[in-house]
C-alpha cells in the first residue's frame, strides 16, 4: 500500500467520524428538547397547583370580605395582594390586546365581573385613584382610557346583575 491509498482510507474513516459525530449530537439536541419540554410543562402544572392552593387559601378569606364582616389588617393586605394582582394582570392584558388593535373591552369587561362579584375588593378599585396615577410610567390616557372603561363595564353588569 502507497502512502495516498493510506491518506484516502484516513479521509475516508475521518468523513465517517464526522457523520456519526452529527448524528450522535442530533439525537443528543433530540433528548435534550423532549427532556426540556417535560420540564417545561412540569413546572407549569407546578405553578398552576401553586395558584390553585393560593386561590383555596384566598376563597375564605374574599368570602369573608364580599359578606361586609370585618376583616382585620393583616386580612385587608392580603386581599389588597388578591386585587393588586388581579387588577395589574387584567390591566397589562388590556395593554397587550390595545397594541395589537383591539379595544380591550373583553379585558374590562372580565374585571368589571370580578369587581363586582367581589364587593369586598372593589375598595381597592376605589382607593387606587385617590392617591393619584396608580400606574406610573404608563402613557396617563392608556391608564385613564382603562378606568373609564372598566367603569363603564362596571356599572353596566352591575344594572344587568339586577335586571
């Protein structure tokens, strides 16, 4: 054997190198994307027991407040974390839905429902306006076209709750 027959069997074992080389990493990438969306969906169902406990454990409590019994401090801050959430989820949604073009009124809507089927947080609704912008940093007509809305929505499912 000539010394090119021997470079060409070398080329020839390395180019086969290099293939099972790509093939060990595709199916390396392969495992490891299956072993990531598990675990992706692992804490999802994590977090979703996690908010599900949370709202069991806030269920007697808005229960206690929607009926107009007196809350102690402690309770008016943790109902005050409920709305505070409730309100900035549903306002940055609004936010979400106004920049792809929509009126958000679904948003506003959803939040006039759950304003009014807790009576008992709708202070917080009430209270946030009277110390000034709650939303500070946020353009003050997206901010005010949010209250006029959800006060609009408010009133109407209130009459329709009655009617």
């Amino acid at each position: 054997m000539d010394w090119d027959a021997i470079g060409a069997i070398g080329e020839l074992l390395g180019s086969a190198g290099v293939l099972i080389t790509i093939v060990y990493f595709g199916i390396q990438l392969k495992r490891i994307e299956t072993s990531t969306q598990v675990s992706i969906a692992s804490g999802i169902a994590q977090s979703r027991i996690g908010i599900n406990h949370q709202r069991i454990d806030q269920a007697e409590l808005l229960v206690k407040a929607n009926s107009g019994e007196a809350v102690s401090d402690v309770e008016v801050e943790k109902l005050r974390s409920v709305y505070l959430s409730e309100a900035s989820t549903m306002f940055f949604a609004y936010i979400n839905f106004r920049s792809l073009g929509q009126d958000g009124q679904i948003q506003t809507r959803n939040f006039a429902c759950y304003l009014r089927d807790n009576p008992g947080l709708e202070r917080f609704w009430r209270e946030q306006y009277e110390h000034g912008d709650p939303f500070r940093g946020m353009s003050n007509p997206t901010a005010q076209s949010w209250r006029e809305s959800v006060e609009q929505q408010l009133k109407y499912v209130k009459e329709q709750a009655l009617g």
